[in-house]
C-alpha cells in the first residue's frame, strides 16, 4: 500500500530502506503496489505470470507493507488458490 503508515509514505520507506536492505541480502525483489480495494487479493489468486505481477508459486517470500487490511487481503488470495495447501 503506497500511502500505509502514519506518514503515509509506505512506497517511499519501500524504495529506500526495505528494498535496499533485502538486495544487499542477495534476495532478488520484486515490488507489486496495490490500488485498490482487494487488489492485493487479485494478486495473491494470480496464477500465470506476466509482464508486470508474478504467480506467487514461484516466490520463495512475501514481504507485505501496510495495515492490518493489507495482510487480510493477501491471505485471503493465498487461501483460495488451488494450491494453497
């Protein structure tokens, strides 16, 4: 969530400090920033790849930023995925 936090600069915190960290660490990342309402559901439920947004089956991590709604939402579209067990 771009605006999350109390300064609502979750993107900006995203770009300088967490990214940096988790390359500096050898992990390869890859940033999906969300829009809308249930958009990180839709996310989650993803199954093909495409230019943009990865099928989190090939991820080995998730790193949500956010609130609490942010982390409902992401597992929400885990649960649902056909492979979710």
């Amino acid at each position: 969530n771009p605006c999350s936090g109390p300064k609502q600069n979750g993107a900006q915190v995203c770009e300088t400090t967490v990214r940096p960290m988790l390359e500096q660490a050898g992990i390869d990342v890859h940033v999906c920033v969300t829009t809308h309402a249930n958009h990180a559901t839709q996310l989650m439920e993803q199954k093909n790849e495409n230019e943009t947004e990865g099928d989190i089956s090939t991820y080995q991590g998730l790193v949500l930023m956010g609130g609490d709604g942010i982390i409902h939402e992401a597992l929400n579209g885990i649960l649902t995925r056909e492979d979710a067990d």
